[in-house]
C-alpha cells in the first residue's frame, strides 16, 4: 500500500519551500583582524602666544609715589625773589613700539620781585638799595597758568625676565599759557621751570623704579605650565602641547597696554588616556623668530549609529528595479570590520531579507564627503542570493546602494572645531586666557575600528593668549 501525504502536510512543506525561496538572510560577514593604525607622528609646531599685559597700574604707582603739588617760597635780597605752585594732573598714557609716551598738564601760579642791588644801611639790616620791582601770575585771584609736561619711557627686557626703562623728560616742558614776565633779564616761566624740572625727573625715576619691579618671568612660567597641561578634548582623548622652547618678541605698546608674543617651540602629543607627562622647567630664552601656528594631527572619532542614521536617511525607501522584480532598503546598519565597513541592508519588495555588503572608507577632500567606491555584496551574501533569489545578483542594486550611501564630512568637522576651540577656551584661569582658532582641520585618513571610525586629521591655527597680570 502506498502512502499519500495528506493536503494540509502538502500546503505547509510547499508553503516552506516558497518562504525560504522569498526569504534571504545570509550569515553576518565574520570580522577580520583588527586594522593596525599607524600613530601619530607630530610635527614640530611653532606657536606664537600674543599676550597683553596692562601696565597702568605701575604708571599709577609711580604718579602715586610722588606729591601731585610742588611749592617753593625762596627770598633773597638780592635778585630774583619768587613763590610758586605748581599742581600737575594724571598722567595721560599713549604708545607705539616700544616707547610710552606720558603727558600730563600742569598748572602753576608764581609771585615775584627783583632787587638789582642789596646793601647795609647805617648798619642795619641787609636791603634792597633801589626799587624793586614786582610781578605775579596765575596767583592770587587770578586762574592759573598752563604747562604741559611729557615724558618719553623706552621699554626692554633684561636676560632676568624683568621689565627696564628709561624714562626721560621729552619734549622739554612746554608753556600753554606763558607768563611773560621778564625781571632782571631773567624769563620767570623759564625759571619757573627749571625750579620744577628736579621734582618732574624723580617722577620719571619713580617710573623706572616701578617698572623695574616687574617681573615677567611668573607670567611666562604660567604660560608656559598652561602649555605643558594636559587638555580634555572631548571623546579625542588628551591633548599636550609639550613645550620644548621659548622666546620672546619686541615690545609694542597700545597706551598703557604691552603686548608681545611668547614663542614656544613645541611637539604636541595626544593620548586616549592621560599621560600626566612631567612639567619641563621654563629653559632660557632662546633668539626670537616669528612663527605662523601650529600644526597638529588630531584622531576624530565618529560613531557608527550616527553615520548610519546618516546614511539612511539618504538610502531608506531608495528602489532598484531588475528583471521586472523591485529591490526596497527598508534599513541599514554600519559597523566595521577590520579593515573594512559593513553594511547591513535590510529590504523589502519582490524578495524581502537582509544582505551584507562590505567596503573601504573613502574621502574625497574637494567634496568633504566619506564613501565607498569599493562597496559590493559580502562573499557569503553572494552565495545566498545566486540560491534564493539570482536577480538580485546585478550591479544596478550595489550601484544604488553605494551612491547613496555617502556623509559629507563638512559639519563634522565644523562642529569638532568648534568643540575643540571651546574645550582650550574652557582650560584658563583668573590671568591666563587662551583662545584657539583652528585655521584648517584636513582630513588626512580614515581607519574603521570594530567600534568606531578614526578620523585622522591635520589641524593648523593660532593660538593666543590673553595674560592679566
């Protein structure tokens, strides 16, 4: 006797068939050894670190130090007998290069007499023998007379880190308002001068003093510590700019603002975890040379949920045609491989399923946009599909895939600047305030990982600093 499968068997042995026929789900590609990424090598950067350094407060120092009003009463009999006051101003600070230009205005007031000849008479006291005669100006009732008063302070600094000047009254004295007395052959507005020029010469040496007080050796050590200190630069890791040597620029002055430049010579280094490298010692000086930035690679990290929500985006409900029968992505998903990328693509359509694709990251610096030319179907999706469904075996679906699946770079790296300018922004203190401008950020290669993709770039800038000290 013969056995005959029964109907219900017969439906669900064919209805098997059919679904394994319209099913394709081939094995996950295996992942392959792990790329082995070349380390940062650094180039020597040059970094010229501005710093602004407001002196006013030693200018007002010096201006303190001193009396703000001079008077003198001297009367002999004989000759030229005078009183004066003489009240200055604050100073007015100005500059360039390396010379600070002080001004201020002072106003005086005088009271004199001449007596030609002196004598004894019948005895008696020492007097003028003839007539004297008088004169007063900017005294009394009347308003005082004007003066300005300027002096020159040429800036160095010596091989000690300490500030020196030489402060000198230039021009001489100048009268606004003159008094145009004249006794004896003698101008009493350039007596008058003379009188003051002793008290006005210390103030300039009170200037010299104060400024000598100054000493930027603290200040270039805290620059260079800040230097030497590690920065958290996100999910980069830690960033050092690994000081090697320093130098110092000219001075120039804005008013009472000194601004020069603080050379480093440095090798920067970059860890994914902190090194905590030991500080170097501040060297000596070394002969200026002016620098254009720095130059530095940094590793980027992207993750790959985020370049595949990129990518599906542009490919997600993306159709391909072959043979009459339709290809749908219905999802994708990036993860790598080695070497490689894979991609994960989910589709509906004539066939539904999943098949795997695998290729190299690729950049292309004129369109900032990350692809993969090489992309095509994983061996082992290739041996289901030639099985399951042999139409889907054509270069029309890989090509759809591969054009679409693209992520341009441009605000990845906009937004990593950005980030990295705000994390060196961020490491400052009460005096030392750096400020970071990435120039350039060039994307030099691209290593896929097994978690994430490593994007190597070159970075160049300027970094500057604003030191209140």
């Amino acid at each position: 006797m013969k056995f005959a499968p029964k109907p219900l068997l017969t439906a669900l042995l064919l209805s098997l068939m059919l679904y394994s026929c319209s099913v394709v789900k081939p094995p996950a590609p295996a992942a392959l050894s792990a790329e082995d990424i070349p380390k940062l090598v650094q180039p020597v950067s040059n970094i010229e670190v501005p710093v602004s350094v407001d002196l006013k407060s030693y200018f007002v120092q010096a201006e303190n130090s001193v009396p703000a009003k001079y008077t003198d009463n001297q009367q002999p009999c004989e000759g030229l007998r005078y009183a004066y006051t003489f009240t200055r101003s604050p100073f007015n600070i100005t500059g360039s290069s390396n010379v600070v230009n002080l001004k201020f205005v002072g106003s005086y007031g005088i009271s004199a007499s001449y007596c030609a000849k002196c004598g004894t008479l019948f005895g008696g006291d020492n007097k003028c023998l003839v007539p004297t005669v008088s004169a007063q100006c900017g005294w009394g009732t009347e308003p005082p007379r004007k003066m300005e008063i300027s002096y020159q302070s040429t800036f160095s600094i010596s091989p000690d880190f300490h500030l020196s000047s030489k402060t000198v009254l230039y021009p001489a004295p100048k009268p606004i308002d003159r008094c145009n007395i004249l006794m004896g052959n003698i101008d009493v507005t350039n007596k008058l001068i003379e009188y003051v020029s002793g008290p006005l010469n210390d103030l300039g040496k009170q200037v010299d003093a104060k400024i000598a007080g100054y000493n930027i050796r603290p200040m270039v050590e805290q620059v260079w510590k800040n230097m030497a200190s590690e920065v958290k630069i996100g999910d980069v890791g830690y960033l050092s700019i690994n000081p090697q040597t320093v130098r110092l620029s000219k001075f120039s002055l804005n008013g009472s603002v000194l601004n020069f430049s603080v050379g480093l010579s440095a090798k920067p280094i970059v860890t994914t975890t902190s090194a905590n490298l030991p500080l170097k010692p501040l060297p000596n000086l070394t002969n200026y040379a002016p620098a254009n930035g720095f130059s530095i690679y940094l590793d980027l990290l992207e993750n790959y949920n985020h370049l595949t929500d990129v990518v599906n985006k542009q490919i997600v409900g993306q159709s391909a045609q072959v043979a009459g029968k339709d290809f749908i992505v219905d999802n994708t998903k990036i993860y790598g491989i080695g070497k490689q990328i894979a991609m994960q693509v989910d589709f509906k359509g004539s066939n539904t399923g999943t098949v795997y694709l695998v290729g190299t990251p690729t950049y292309n610096a004129t369109t900032h946009e990350l692809s993969f030319p090489d992309l095509t179907f994983d061996l082992q999706t290739k041996a289901w599909i030639l099985k399951a469904a042999k139409w889907m075996f054509n270069a029309k679906i890989t090509d759809m895939i591969r054009q679409k699946a693209t992520y341009n770079l441009s605000q990845f790296i906009a937004d990593s600047k950005t980030r990295i300018q705000s994390e060196i922004a961020g490491n400052s203190n009460k005096n030392i305030r750096p400020d970071l401008a990435i120039r350039d950020m060039d994307i030099m290669a691209i290593y896929p990982t097994s978690e994430k993709l490593i994007i190597r770039t070159l970075s160049s800038g300027q970094l500057r600093v604003k030191a209140v000290m």
